[in-house]
C-alpha cells in the first residue's frame, strides 16, 4: 500500500488527471462483465451463458484497449487507433445481434429476455462512448451516437422484436450512448485542459526564472559597463603617456588597477547578492514571483532591524530556494517564515512539491551551506512528511559578510 501510495504521489496533477480518466473507462469494461455478462451464466446456463459472457469479456477488453488507444491518440503518442475502432464496432454488431437471437429464438424462462436485452443494450451504449473517443469532429460524434440508435432498430425489428419495444430499445440506446459519448468529449476536453495549464505553469515559472536571470544581468551589466568603459580610456591614456615617456603613465595604471579590483568586488557582490541586498525586498519578490507561477506563498515575520550582513544571507538562501520550489516538484503552496530567536534569526521555506532528494542535494544547497557555515550558520534541508520539503537556516544575529 505504501509503494502505491508513493507511486500516485510521484505522478504530476495531470498525470494523475491522465490516470484517473484512462481507469475510468476501464472500469465501464469491468462493468459489463460484472453487471451483465456473469449473470447470463446464471440465467442461461453454463453453456450458452458461458458462451455469452466470453463475448462480453472480449468486447469489455476491446473497449479497454480501445479506449487506452484513444486516449494516447488525443496527446498525440499515437496514431488514430482506425482500425480498432472498427474492430470494436464489429465486435458490438455481433454481440448485439447474438443478444437479440437468443431473445427471440432462445431458450424460454424467467430472466431470460432481460438478460438478453440487458446485454443488446450494455455493449450499443458503452461501445458508442468509446468510440466516440477516437474521434474529435462533434458532428462525427452526433454521426456514431444516432447511427447506433439506428443500427439498434436495424437489428432488432427484423429478427422479430415488436415495433413499439424496437422503438423504445432505440431512445434508450440513443440516451445512452449519447451521455456516455458527452462523458467521453468532457473527459477529453478536461485531461487536455489540465496538460495545458500545466504547461501554462511551467511557462510561468521559467519565465519567472528568467526574469530573475535578466535583473542579475542589469545589475552586472551597470557594475561593469562603466568601470570597464573607464578602464579603457584610461588604458589608452596611459599607452600615450607613455609612448611620450611622461610618468603620468604610472599614475593612470594605478588607477586602472584599483578600478579593476573595484569591479572585481563589486562582481563578487552581484553574484553573492551582497550588493545593497535586502531581506524584505527578497521575500517580496520570492512572493510576487512564486505567485506568478500559480504558487500560492505565504510569508511571515519582519525583516527590519536586522544587520546588513544577516540580510544578505538569508536573502540567498530565500533565492535559492525559491529557484528550487520553481524548477522542481508540483508545488501548489509554499511557505516562508521568518524568526528572531536569542542569538539567532531562522528562516524556514517549506512547499508541498517535495521531489528533491531526501537528503536535501544537490549543488545549490550545498553552495548555501558552505556560504551559511562561513558566517556560523547552519542548513538543513530535506523531507518532513507526505509531499513536503522544508529548507531551515540559522543565521546568528551579528554576521561579517564574507566574500567569495
């Protein structure tokens, strides 16, 4: 029971919407042996009802792999399953004219007529609603439904049935097979509905990331574009100074090199997030961000009145690992608290979209932790229970901001 539980939560939202639909018509196949084929056995015999209920069990099956085909069809990992349409409409036609002989020409006694009619109705209507499946055109759709009503008075008023009972046999057929036929188009509609948002999502959440990337971007390109275009005319001054053997030459490089260590420490605090970083900017980001990519996020706790250099910590770790609840797992909700201990300050981020290693790896994390463990801090993170994943950094309250 565990593995099976474990497998289902494995599975995206659509897939599981996948799962949920593709069972669902398997279970009309089942039906149809529990709920008419095994009670022909009882009302005719062994031999003819065993006989019966084979052919129901090979139309049940038919409609299962039928179905499963269609459904593979409409995400487009298959071809049109045409030929097991077909097959499944002339498996339908000779269990439906059977049911009909035997109604009429068969063995007399209690039940036998509703057993017989039972099973002409049953195979008509589940037929038409996986059929209708493998078929996108609506008007096709409405073609299959009244052309198995038709095809139903076709065989049954001709091999002796009465006209108001053919009449009657075809409304039901025609009810039926076209509430299952509009089941099948809504479940289609839905499982692709649910793909697309899915993937709507997911569009979100790299268009968030890359939003996130183009920010980094400016912030580097206004660190670097003005030194560097200092450093080049500088360089160039120097180069004449020097062809002129002025020693004006020295005094330009030196400038040169302390502009390029400049640039160098103010790279290193783009890429830490130590430039002007702030804590309460960062979760209001983390927020806006997550939310755009249909995550629901909550954050608690205040930000103001810590030090810079605590800030600037934990305002990684909050990138980090709303970059992680972006571009792994299936969360739906993700929480971010924010707490002042005695000597201390905790950060804690949790999701429900845990698919990250149990023990928390991968080199992002492992990143934070060399950087935490430099400034006396600690990480952990890992599973907490059924789906949730939980990063939890402490941070002391009086930090040096170290660089890289």
């Amino acid at each position: 029971m565990g593995r099976t539980r474990g497998w289902w939560r494995r599975k995206s939202t659509p897939a599981k919407v996948e799962t949920y639909t593709r069972w669902s018509f398997h279970f009309f196949g089942v039906t149809e042996v529990l709920a008419i084929g095994l009670p022909a056995v009882g009302t005719l015999g062994p031999g003819l009802g065993g006989a019966l209920l084979g052919l129901v069990a090979v139309h049940a099956v038919a409609c299962m792999v039928t179905a499963s085909r269609a459904l593979d069809w409409t995400r487009g990992r298959r071809p049109q399953p045409v030929r097991l349409l077909w097959t499944l409409t002339v498996v339908t036609a000779v269990i439906a004219v059977t049911a009909v002989g035997i109604a009429q020409h068969g063995p007399k006694g209690d039940g036998v007529d509703t057993t017989a009619d039972g099973v002409f109705g049953v195979v008509l209507v589940v037929a038409a609603g996986v059929i209708s499946l493998g078929v996108r055109d609506r008007w096709r759709v409405y073609a299959i439904v009244g052309g198995f009503a038709i095809g139903a008075g076709a065989v049954s008023f001709p091999l002796g049935t009465p006209g108001p009972a053919t009449l009657l046999t075809m409304l039901g057929v025609l009810l039926g097979a076209g509430f299952l036929a509009f089941t099948a188009i809504f479940s289609v509609w839905l499982l692709n509905a649910v793909y697309e948002l899915d993937e709507a999502r997911e569009t979100r959440a790299r268009l968030a990331v890359a939003e996130e990337r183009l920010r980094f971007g400016r912030d580097l390109h206004d660190v670097m574009g003005r030194n560097l275009a200092v450093v080049a005319l500088k360089s160039e001054l120097a180069v004449q100074l020097a062809r002129r053997g002025r020693p004006e030459a020295v005094d330009q490089m030196i400038e040169v090199q302390r502009i390029a260590q400049e640039s160098q420490r103010e790279v290193r605090d783009v890429v830490r997030g130590y430039r002007g970083a702030d804590l309460g900017v960062e979760l209001a980001g983390a927020q806006g961000v997550l939310s755009a990519a249909g995550i629901r996020c909550e954050v608690s706790g205040e930000a103001g009145g810590l030090e810079a250099g605590v800030q600037s910590v934990l305002g990684w770790v909050v990138r980090e690992a709303t970059t992680n609840v972006l571009r792994h797992g299936d969360a739906v909700r993700c929480g971010i608290a924010l707490q002042t201990g005695e000597g201390c300050v905790v950060l804690t981020v949790e999701n429900d979209g845990a698919s990250a290693p149990a023990g928390g790896g991968g080199s992002g994390l492992a990143g934070l932790r060399e950087r935490l463990s430099a400034v006396g801090g600690t990480l952990e993170a890992g599973r907490v229970g059924a789906g949730l994943f939980r990063v939890t950094a402490e941070v002391p309250l009086s930090v040096e901001e170290v660089m890289a």
